[in-house]
C-alpha cells in the first residue's frame, strides 16, 4: 500500500516537472526571449476608409512590422514607411522603409529595437499609391507606448 502511495506521488512530481518545461520552452518560442508584440491601430486618413493595425515583433535587433489594413483596393501596391513625427504631423522623409501594402497585407523587417521605434516619436503610416505618395491613407502612432505590453487590434 505504502509503495502505490509513493508511486503516484512520484509520477505526479514528474508530470508536474515535465509540464512547467513545457510552458517555459512555449513561451521562449512564442515571444523570442519573453518579448511580447505590440500591435497599434491604423486610422484611415483623408477619407480613404482604409483602417487596421500593425504588429511589431521584437526579434533581438530588429524589429517585424506586420500591417494589415481593411478597405484597400485591390492589386494597388501602397508604399508604407516608419516616420518620425506623428500622425499629426509626420516628417516627410521616411526614417525606416517597410514593403509595399498589397490587397491590405505587408511583413516586413527593420534594422533597429522595438524599444527604440516605441520609444521615439515615431509613426506607421501608408500612402495611396506610387504613383499618389503625398496622399496618406492610414497612420498609427507609436509613441508613447512601452515595448512589452500587448495590446489587442482589429
């Protein structure tokens, strides 16, 4: 009786071991070292109906902008870039290129921290097309929130 008791007793501490490896080494994977996403909204500007999100992904230097916008039109390529400055008032020179937004949906990579595009007075901001790049159809600013907190989109 007294073997049984101690038997279960010992599956059970292995069971228990053998789950918290396996939750430390998801978390590792899912956020690259315990760093969380990001995901700011995208405001359609100068009436274009365009709206959504970006994601940016911590991946040690560099950072993953994923952007996902509702609204666009179809098999136009919409150049989208990381300005300083703020929705409000952008400055006009891009400070980091991102691919082009094609039918709503961009990934790209940009060589700096997540903690320094949060960190600055920086925004996400897309123009109309190649053709129309004064014209913006969607900004998200990045300022003012912390890298590290996860915030919910579209």
């Amino acid at each position: 009786m007294k073997i049984g008791l101690w038997a279960g007793v010992v599956l059970t501490a292995a069971a228990t071991a053998s789950g918290a490896a396996f939750a430390q080494d998801s978390k590792g994977k899912k956020g690259g070292g315990g760093a969380k996403s990001v995901t700011v909204a995208l405001h359609a500007q100068n009436k274009s109906g365009e709206t959504g999100r970006a994601k940016l992904t911590p991946m040690g230097d560099q950072t993953k902008v994923e952007i996902s916008l509702k609204g666009t039109p179809k098999g136009v390529a919409q150049p989208a870039h990381i300005h300083e400055g703020s929705c409000a008032k952008l400055d006009p020179k891009p400070k980091y290129p991102l691919s082009n937004v094609v039918d709503g949906k961009s990934t790209s990579e940009v060589p700096v921290k997540m903690e320094e595009l949060m960190g600055g007075n920086m925004a996400v901001n897309v123009h109309k097309s190649g053709d129309d790049i004064k014209t913006y159809v969607a900004c998200g600013d990045l300022k003012g929130r912390s890298g590290g907190k996860s915030k919910s989109g579209m």
